[in-house]
C-alpha cells in the first residue's frame, strides 16, 4: 500500500474524529485519584484498629494481605470474622482494594507453578479458600 502525506493526514483526522465521537460525556465530575493501602504495614494490629488507621490517613481503600491475619492458614477467618471485617472497611469508609501476598506463609509451600502436580493442587485449593 501507498501512503502519502495527504492520505496520511486524511486516515489520522476520521480517527480522531472518531474517537472524540466515541467518548462520551460523564455525569460525574471526576474526584481524582482514589489510593489505597497494604494492611502489611499494620501487621499485629488489630483488624479495626488498621482499618481506623488507613482511613484516618485518607486513604479510601483497603488492601488485605491475608498472612497478616492468620496463624496458620486463612480457614481461621470464618464467614463470621469475614463479615466483621467487611463492616469495620464500611464503618471506616473503606472499601477492599484487593488482596496480596496470597501465597506468604502461613501456610508454607505454595507455588502455583510447581513441578510437583500436588504443590500446586494444594495452592489452588489455598487460593478457593480465599475466596468468599
């Protein structure tokens, strides 16, 4: 294909006009950017008193790394505990920004790559257990 200037020029004005024509105007103004931070830093801290802390400092989120909060393995959070935890980021204007450091012991071990098929059944059945 030949391109010359002219084309060139003609091509990058319908994309623009067309991505201009694709953006549509928001009803919200935008607040900037929203930050979050690692509960990692708090580490031996009550639950509440974290999420106290992190809102108290302007942060709007949240983000859990679950070794932070178990002795030996996230099945101590009961659905109980889950929720308590869910109203202490709520009562504090918090929401969960996500989760890290998953795979930090407690427990020891996972490695969702490993050669070993059974290290790497067990990390995945970690990993579910995460989840809600």
């Amino acid at each position: 294909m030949n391109c010359s200037r002219r084309r060139f020029l003609h091509s990058s004005a319908f994309l623009a006009l067309g991505a201009g024509l694709a953006c549509r105007r928001t009803e919200r103004p935008w607040n900037g950017f929203r930050y979050a931070m690692c509960n990692e830093a708090m580490h031996g801290m009550a639950w509440e008193e974290q999420c106290r802390l992190v809102a108290e400092a302007g942060f709007t989120g949240i983000e859990i790394a679950p070794f932070t909060l178990v002795k030996a393995g996230v099945e101590e959070l009961t659905p109980v505990h889950r929720r308590e935890m869910v109203r202490a980021m709520r009562d504090h204007g918090l929401s969960c920004a996500g989760l890290h450091w998953l795979l930090v012991a407690p427990p020891a071990g996972l490695h969702c790559t490993a050669n070993d098929a059974a290290v790497r059944s067990r990390t995945w059945s970690y990993v579910h257990r995460l989840i809600d």
